[in-house]
C-alpha cells in the first residue's frame, strides 16, 4: 500500500506556534517557522516536535536564500499571521505604521515557493482600516502572484472546529474573532 503523503508548511510570523500547532495535530509537517522575537520561538521549540526556527526580520530575508540554506524545495502550504498592531481595535490603527506593510513579506514567501495554499490570520479591523484600501491591497498583491484569494472571519475558541477544514481545531481561552486570508 502506498504511503500516504504528508504534506509540509513554513510558518511566517510565527510567534509562539499556534497556528503551527494545529497544522502539526492535523498531520502536517513543520519545514520552518520564522520570527523576530527570540522568546516566542523558544517556546514555539517547546510546543513543535523537531521545530526547525530562524529568528529574522522577514522584511530583510530573501525566500531565495531561505530555499537554499534550509534546503527547502517543496511547501505545500505558508501559514502565518503577520502583525496586527496597525489594525487592531486595541491599538492606534494608524494606517501609515510601518507593520502594516509587513504583509508584503509573506506575499513575497507565497510568489517565490508558489504553495498549494497559504493561510494568512490578522484582526477583523484590516478589512475596513483606510476605507478597506489594505484590504483591496493584500487582494490584489495575491491576485497578482495568481492566488485567487477568499476572505473569511473566524470565531476562534476551545475546540472550535471550521466548517471549511474540519480537521484544523483552533485553541483560545477565550473566543476571539481573527481573519483567514484562504487561497
């Protein structure tokens, strides 16, 4: 009998691994999880059996040199949820912070390793911050790499379970609402 695949991921923005964890409880399998924050990736390597971490500033890392020095030549799918501060209800939403334009890194992992999907998480408030302009703009950035893309708001709580992937459970204290950017 044939084995049956397992497929892989890289985890952008990663921070402690939740996102990750639910991915790895579903059978996938970790290739990389890259943030710039050195604690969270040391409880990430707690939580991610065989965890393979690079702590990095993604806007200064090239997904060419990423490929070549982790050896990394198939990704079926790029999760991550890049920073939230510019969007979120609990901070300034200042549309010109600087994180805001951090998408733009992960849109440029998704063009270079071309997965079969990518899940990227953010607040509810993105769609609407600027008249919806950032909204429009992560849009169009994948629609540009040929990613038809389909915008869905979550409920995140214990044991929830997705209609869309009813594998995948999402672990909170609490219920939250986050936003699934899906290809």
């Amino acid at each position: 009998m044939a084995e049956k695949k397992q497929y892989t991921f890289i985890d952008l923005f990663s921070g402690c691994g939740g996102m990750s964890l639910g991915f790895e409880k579903s059978g996938f399998k970790e290739l990389l999880a890259i943030d710039n924050w050195k604690d969270a990736l040391v409880t990430y390597e707690h939580n991610i059996k065989n965890a393979h971490t690079l702590c990095a500033d993604l806007s200064c890392l090239s997904p060419d040199k990423i490929m070549s020095d982790y050896n990394i030549t198939n990704v079926d799918v790029i999760i991550g949820g890049p920073p939230c501060q510019g969007f979120s209800v609990a901070g300034k939403r200042i549309i010109e912070d600087e994180r805001n334009k951090l998408y733009k890194s992960f849109v440029s992992f998704v063009k270079h390793f071309r997965p079969k999907a990518f899940v990227m998480e953010n607040v509810p408030n993105i769609l609407s911050i600027g008249g919806g302009i950032v909204k429009d703009s992560i849009i169009k950035d994948f629609g540009d790499i040929g990613y038809t893309v389909k915008v869905q708001v979550m409920t995140a709580s214990f044991e929830h379970r997705c209609s869309e992937c009813s594998k995948l459970r999402c672990t909170t204290k609490q219920a939250e609402s986050c936003l699934c950017w899906l290809c």
